[in-house]
C-alpha cells in the first residue's frame, strides 16, 4: 500500500488490523520532501525555515492510531543516514519520541543553515522542544560542521516540558579533558540557556560561544 499527498510518501507492506482502532505491522518506508509536513503528520507541528528539507525512514514497524515503532530502521535527514529504533508516541498531550541512533557522518552545517546559534535561537527549534518531550541517545563516528571534521562524539537528550538536558562524555569533538552538559528551558519567556563544562576543541569553544553569550566564562 502507497500512500502520498503533499511531499510525502509511505509505503507499507504488512498486515493492518481494521476491528477496532487501526492497528499495523511490517515494513513501511516514509519519504518527506518537506520534512515538516511528516512531522506534523505524526505530531510534531514545527515553524522555522532552516535544515529539516528531507526526511527518509524504513524498517520494521509497529503502527497504532497513537503510536509508531520502528525497529532496524534506517533514517537519513537532509543527507545524513543513521541507523537504530525510533519510536513515536502522539496519543497523549504532549507526543513524545525516543530513539536510539547511530550516525556513520553527521553534517551540521546540513541541518542548520542559518549556522549552529539555530540550534537554539530558531523559531524551529523552540516550537520543536516546546511541542514535544524526548529521549535521545546519540552516536557519531565523524561529526562535520562548516566543511570541518570534528571527530566522534556520542550523547544522551532529554526534554520533559520544554526543558531541555543534553549531555555529552568525553569525545574527540570536546577534547581529551572535555565533557559537555547543555540546559534549555524554552518553555521561559525568554528561554534560557545553561552550559557546563570543559571543552578543549577551539572550533567546538567557538559555536558554543554563539550559542552562549555567557559561554566564555565556563568553556575553555
């Protein structure tokens, strides 16, 4: 079975359940042109105009009229390809996503446009904490920003409310000594931002320093 309307695809190849609620399982294969539009479609209504163009997911999957679960998927957003589980929850208030994901490459400068202060100072990205709760567990062979090789990096996200802990080890990206937490709340009017740690990679230092007007006095 196929389906698209406005940029985006699903294909799906399994049986559905139609007694009671609508229920899934097989193989489905989402494809977004306009990655906002399939994120609206499951929940997750975002604004903002920098990176997310393009998302492609495919693998195993559980479907309910409230919930999806992907297992062995392989994701690729804006030309970045992972893969690991992904499971979305839209049935309750807020909808809520974990997944656990392992990047061969991850360009920075592909997602965020507008440079690494859209991280937090996009309108994008504010709606995106805002609307949603979230638990991430992250991994990255090569993490590339700005046509730069940074190194691996791995790191666990949380987002309960619209606040916002990321926290990231020791990695190639922070240096031998370096270790990164970040706190957003975007839920305050206006948001606020915390940044903790020791980060040795000047490149690294620098974008946290966009990000962070305050950042100078904790990264070194």
């Amino acid at each position: 079975l196929t389906l698209k309307t406005g940029g985006l695809t699903a294909t799906l190849d399994g049986k559905v359940d139609v007694f009671g609620s609508l229920r899934f399982e097989g193989n489905a294969d989402f494809a977004a042109t306009r990655a906002r539009a399939l994120l609206t479609w499951l929940g997750l209504p975002l604004k903002g105009r920098n990176g997310l163009e393009t998302i492609a997911i495919k693998g195993s999957a559980r479907w309910s009229d409230s919930a999806l679960a992907m297992d062995r998927a392989k994701i690729e957003i804006d030309g970045n390809e992972a893969t690991g589980a992904v499971s979305i929850d839209h049935g309750a208030k807020r909808p809520s996503i974990d997944a656990t994901l392992s990047f061969q490459t991850l360009d920075l400068s592909k997602l965020f446009d507008a440079g690494p202060a859209a991280l937090i100072n996009e309108d994008l990205n504010l709606e995106l904490w805002r609307a949603m709760d979230a638990d991430l567990r992250l991994s990255v062979k090569k993490l590339r920003f700005d046509g730069r090789e940074l190194g691996a990096v791995a790191a666990t996200i949380t987002a309960k409310s619209g606040k916002l802990f990321a926290d990231v080890p020791r990695s190639d990206v922070l240096g031998r000594a370096g270790r990164l937490q970040i706190g957003f709340d975007a839920s305050a009017n206006p948001p606020i931002g915390k940044v903790r740690g020791l980060v040795e990679h000047p490149v690294v230092s620098g974008v946290l320093g966009n990000i962070f007007p305050n950042a100078a006095d904790i990264v070194s």
